[in-house]
C-alpha cells in the first residue's frame, strides 16, 4: 500500500494543502482527500477519464475536485 502523499493546490487564489491517502477496497484504489476548510472526501477513478468525487452530494467546488484529480495522476506516473 503507498503512502500518504501532499501537494499545494490553488483555489480562489489561495494555496491550500491536500493531504491524500490511498485506500485499496474491494472495488478499487479510493483516495481519501483531506484539506483544510472541506469536509473529507474520497475520489476514485471515474468513467470520465479521471479521478472524481464519489460522494457527488458533497459541496466540493469542481475546480477542486480537479486540482486533486491531476495531483494525483501526477503521483501515480511518478511511482511508476
């Protein structure tokens, strides 16, 4: 299993910290994503081609949702 992993995101023109931690599951790798100021959320991959959020009633602005999605693409090419 990988370890947790952090990157700085923008939003609002404001840096903020996401904290990611990988989760194997029965159905897939989950990413449980963790920045201050939003409840926690978990993304995986998604049938548009990248990391989404699974809850999609949770109210994480989709410019966030992105940053995490092509931070953790970027961390996946990187270990391989």
């Amino acid at each position: 299993m990988a370890n947790s992993f952090s990157h700085q995101i923008v939003y609002n023109r404001q840096p903020l910290l996401a904290v990611i931690v990988p989760q194997l599951r029965k159905d897939g790798m989950h990413y449980e994503v963790n920045i201050k100021g939003f409840r926690r959320f978990q993304m995986t991959w998604s049938q548009l081609g990248r990391f989404d959020i699974v809850d999609t009633d949770m109210p994480i602005p989709y410019e966030v949702i992105l940053a995490v999605s092509d931070v953790i693409e970027k961390n996946m090419s990187k270990r391989r």
